[in-house]
C-alpha cells in the first residue's frame, strides 16, 4: 500500500540543506536562529558550558557545596531523581499504545518517548557531573559487578533503558534519513522493546526510591517508609501522564507548522487527566498508609509535618481532585494547569526526600552552589533546545504521509 | 496492666485495614465520577470541543462502525445479526433521496456486489455495494416513509437493513476500522476534492463545509457517474 519515498541522490550540500538546515541556504538558517528565545538559550549555555567544565577541571569540592555528610545535591534530587520520574511519559504511554492497545493516544507517543530518551540522556550527564570520579561509570557495567548494591541495579536499568529509549525512538530517524528498510526493521521491533522498557522503568523507578531504605536514619520519618520504592513507581506514573499533558500542549503550541492538526489533542488531554487523577488519588492513601504503618501521626503537627501535609494535600489530593472534575467537565485549560502543577509537585517530592527532608536533623544544611544551580539549568536547557531541533527536523508531532498506511510506531 | 485484647495490641494494624477499606469504598465513587456519566455510544466522541477525532476532513466515521470501501457501513448486534447503512460520505455525495430501492427480506446479499440503488428527486440513481454476504432479515420500516432518512441521520434512524451474515469473519478482512476509516476517508475526501477542481489538488478545502448532493453541485449533468465512480460501481470505473 505505502509508498515510499525514492531516495534520489542528494549531494552532500543538498543533504544539509534539507535535514539539517530546515531547506534554508546556511546562511538564512543562520539568520533564522537569531529569536530572542534562543538569545536567552545562548546566555544560559555562554555562561553553564564553562561552570560544568570547571566542575570537570577542579572537582566536586570547588563547584559544589556537597560534603560527606550531604553527598547527593540538586544534580541526584533535581536532574536524577526527578528527571528520570518525569522521563516516565515513555514508558507509561508506549505500554498504553502498544501494549494496551489505546490507539487513541497514538499521537502522542512519538514526543512521549522523545521527553523520556532525552530525560534520561540529560539525567545520566547530571550523574556525570555528580560522581566524584565519573571515568568509573563503566565499573559495574564491565568490571565489577556489585551485585547486592541497588546502585547497581540503577545502573544496568537506567543504562539499558537509554538504550531501549534509542531504539524506540529509531523510527522517526530512519524516517527523517529516508531509510525505509531500517525502519520497517526499527518498527517491527516496538511491541518487543516497549515490554523491556516496562520492566525496567518497573525496575529503577522504584529502585531510586529503595536508594533511600539505606538512610533511615537521614531521612525525615514522615517522608522514610518501607514503602518508598512504591511510592517512587505510583507517582512516576503520575508524573509520566502529567508530564505528556504539559508538553504535548506547549510543543503542539510552539510548534505549530510542524504539528498534525486533525489530533485531537484535548480528547488525549482529557483521557490521560482521568488515569492521572485514579493514580494519584491511590497515591495518596499509599502514602498515608506509610504514615499509619509508622505510627508517625504525632509528627504530623511539626514544621515538617505541616510540609509534608501541602505535599500530601497540595500536590497529591488537590491535583487528583481537579484531574478528576477536568475530566468529567471536559475543562481542558483546568486539567492542562493540573498537570503542571502534578509534574511541579513530583519534583517537590523528589527534592523533599532527597535533600530537604534528608540530614533534617543534623546541624549542617545543604544549601546548593551558584554553579550546581547553573549547571541544573544548562543541562534543562540543552534538554529543551535538543528537543526542538529534533522536532523541527524529524516526524515527531506528525506522521509522514507516506508511512501512514504502514505498519506505524 | 498490659490490655490483651487484640484491637489494642493491633491497633496500627487497624488504622492500616481500616486506611484500606476507606480507600476502596472511597475509590469506587470517585471512579465511577471521573469515567463520567454512563453514555450511549456516541457517534463522535463529545469531550473534543472541535469534534473532529472521528470526523476524518468532513464526513464523521464512528468508532464502532466496521466500513466497506463502496461507503456503506456495517455494525454487529443483537443475536448474530448486522446492521447496514450507508456512510457520511455516500449521504453528502448523492444528497436528498426521493427513493431507496432495497433488496427484498430473505434476498442474499454479497459483500462487494450491488447492493441496493439510490435514487435522487432527478430520477437517475446510483448503486451501492453491500459491505457483507448473508440474507437480508429486516428493513428500515422508517426508510420507507422519509427515504431521505438515510441521508440526514446514516448512522442512526437511517440505517438500512439488517443481515443475517453468511461469512462475517472472511467479510471482516476487507473491512475497516479506527484509524484505517480516518485515512480511507481523507483519501476519499482528497478524491472528491480531486473532481472539484482537477489539476488544482487541495484548493477547496479551505474552510468550507460539504453540501448536501455533492455530487449533483460539482456536475449537474453526470452527477450519476461522478457517484458512482466514487461509491465503485462505476461500469467501467474512470481512473480519478
């Protein structure tokens, strides 16, 4: 049935010229780049790209404000822990499409699975640059296995996930490379590497939150629960399907030409604010049966409990709450705010066990360095200006014509 | 003294039953509110406030309709049977009707063949092909009356017959369904678009709604041809 497109021979410059600078001569793509949004990009990457090669060149001691008491920052609890949680769109909405069969969500897989693969590149370069001695990365990967040590597991899941997050995003390349046979070969492979990808999101999402079973000690008791690597997984879901509502609208808006306008973007919005409010609210009581379980109710009056009370109410409740009435009043707008203000949430809670509640106790605060917040930003930003270049140039919030009738992924 | 009795000793145990219990009573009603309120299949779904996720370019495909490429439609139901009618798009193509010349109840019917004719105000008709093989149970009593029944409601009141279906599972193979309909039916759109104004690809898309009786308002004299071209029951179907 498909046609697909003859590959006519480009000359190299040619070949530029169409894939890379948009079929604008060199010249007028360079002209086209000066907006002031990419000004503001251009600052923040002038002033990050030097900080994260100090940090490089001098160490942890001289960039960051870590110490042995406080050995995980902003680069574990903001681009590692909450990074990879709101990575999650990838696995929850490949398994919905492809495994579930809700086709409706099909348009939204492609940017899903981009968020996720980009999530977790950008995740494993903030882990770069929080390991003392990043050159051993490749340790329990090749040389000693470590076994018993859930950084262990962390590491194999998150390195086999990129790797499974590559492949799944093989398809649109192939399609942008006008290499039909790779991705027919790229596509029959879908079913099997979104199943891999289920379980090993399945893995390391929950086993970033058994990270913290080893601190009992460290972490406030409100936020310590055996529970933990459950409460990781849920609200990893939550923040998955969070996460595609708010992209899906900011991209479809920003990227308006290179968008399927038939999709029904507010139906898709709809549907997944109805998963994300059913998982929040189990969330919920998942988490207050953790307080149950430790008898921690007295705690619950202190300045701890009274935040951990907006974490619970604020952005777990509340947000399942207005999913829910978004959803059955078709209140797109409502359920869009929610679902930046459950994705805001998901990093609150993140940055609460991994660092706010963490040492709450001890008589040294961790406050992060002017260069491990710059570097957080340099590494969101090259997330998002990869992002863009990437739609601007392949199929991702649209389907070209002549794959449609094929086998699609 | 140490009281023995077992809610006490168990008494974190409780809190945590009792958490569980609150939470699936609790979560049954909020389950049921956030599905929303129990509706009818719908022939789009209403959430989408530009209602266009069925509605491949013009013509409204519903979901639970299986299509057959002449643009009738068919839909399983109650004790084996099938229900038939005609899609969105042969509805707009011919416009009103003055008469629905159906097979008789106990004719067969098979899938790809002649099935029944259309017949507009002019007095020139069309045929359709049925989407299935069987024999013919019941007709749309209502047809007879309002013919043009078909043409202002395809999916509903108008349907046409009901079938008793020989081969369903073989018939299935050469029907569509989700997102196959969407892009069969743009294509169908892009062919029509195509006789608006040969040569000229996709000028008349822009905005416009389709008219009823299409086909008579693109070509008043051939507007028979033009139909059947496009429904495929062309005697010797142009190439478009």
């Amino acid at each position: 049935m498909s046609e697909h497109p003859s590959v006519p021979a480009l000359t190299g410059r040619e070949w530029a010229k169409s894939k890379l600078f948009l079929d604008m001569s060199f010249g007028d793509y360079l002209k086209s780049l000066v907006t002031p949004g990419n000004f503001v990009v251009g600052l923040i990457l002038a002033v990050g790209l030097p900080v994260i090669a100090y940090r490089f060149a001098y160490g942890l001691g001289a960039s960051t404000n870590l110490s042995q008491t406080t050995p995980w920052g902003i680069w574990i609890g903001f681009d590692m822990l909450a990074g990879v949680a709101l990575a999650a769109g990838g696995y929850t909405l490949a398994s919905s499409v492809y495994i579930f069969g809700l086709e409706k969500y099909h348009p939204v897989v492609r940017p899903a699975v981009l968020t996720g693969l980009l999530g977790y590149m950008f995740a494993a370069l903030g882990l770069a640059a929080d390991l003392g001695r990043p050159w051993n990365l490749p340790v329990p990967f090749f040389l000693s296995w470590g076994g018993p040590s859930v950084m262990f597991e962390i590491a194999w899941c998150v390195g086999l996930y990129l790797t499974v997050l590559s492949m799944e995003f093989l398809p649109p390349v192939f399609e942008w490379l006008d290499w039909p046979r790779a991705r027919m070969w790229a596509v029959r492979m879908t079913i099997g590497l979104t199943v891999f990808g289920v379980m090993l999101s399945t893995l390391h999402q929950s086993s970033l939150g058994a990270l913290f079973l080893m601190a009992p000690t460290k972490l406030h008791p409100l936020w310590y629960s055996p529970f933990i690597p459950a409460y990781f997984f849920i609200s990893s879901i939550a923040a998955g399907l969070s996460m595609v509502i708010v992209e899906s609208a900011l991209s479809h808006r920003a990227f308006q030409s290179r968008t399927d306008h038939r999709v029904d973007l507010d139906g898709i919005a709809l549907g997944l604010a109805r998963g994300a409010s059913i998982v929040l609210f189990a969330y919920f009581f998942v988490k207050l049966q953790g307080v149950a379980d430790g008898g921690r109710w007295a705690l619950l009056t202190t300045g701890y409990g009274y935040w951990f009370q907006v974490e619970m109410f604020g952005f777990i409740l509340l947000p399942s709450l207005l999913f829910a009435y978004g959803a059955r009043h078709n209140r797109v707008t409502l359920v869009r705010w929610t679902a930046a203000w459950t994705v805001l949430g998901v990093v609150v809670n993140r940055l609460n066990v991994s660092i706010i509640a963490m040492n709450w106790n001890a008589p040294e605060r961790y406050i992060p360095s002017w260069m491990e917040v710059v570097v957080s930003i340099t590494l969101v930003t090259l997330g998002v200006t990869a992002f863009r270049w990437i739609v601007n140039r392949m199929p991702v919030l649209r389907e070209l014509p002549e794959y449609r009738d094929s086998a699609s992924h | 003294m140490i009281p023995h009795d077992i809610l006490t000793l168990y008494s974190a145990k409780m809190l945590e039953y009792g958490i569980a219990v609150l939470f699936l009573l609790l979560f049954i009603p909020f389950w049921r509110y956030v599905q929303g309120p129990a509706k009818a299949p719908a022939l789009a779904p209403a959430r989408s406030r530009v209602p266009a996720v069925r509605a491949a370019e013009w013509f409204l495909t519903p979901a639970d309709r299986l299509f057959h490429r002449g643009h009738a439609w068919l839909k399983g139901g109650d004790g084996g049977l099938v229900t038939v009618g005609l899609d969105d798009f042969a509805a707009k193509l011919v416009g009103p009707m003055s008469r629905l010349a159906l097979p008789a109840v106990g004719a067969t019917v098979g899938q790809g063949e002649p099935g029944w004719r259309l017949t507009a105000p002019d007095g020139r008709s069309v045929d359709m092909l049925s989407p299935v093989d069987g024999t013919v149970v019941q007709l749309n009593p209502a047809l007879a009356a309002s013919p043009d029944l078909a043409e202002r409601d395809p999916y509903g009141d108008g349907w046409l017959m009901k079938v008793r279906p020989s081969r369903l599972r073989a018939n299935k193979v050469n029907l569509m369904a989700d997102r196959a309909v969407r892009r069969w039916m743009e294509d169908a759109a892009a062919a029509l678009r195509g006789h608006v104004a040969p040569g000229l690809g996709a000028l008349a898309q822009d905005g416009g709604v389709p008219v009823a009786g299409m086909a008579r308002a693109i070509d008043p004299d051939g507007w028979d041809r033009l139909a059947a071209t496009l429904l495929l029951t062309a005697e010797e179907a142009p190439d478009a």
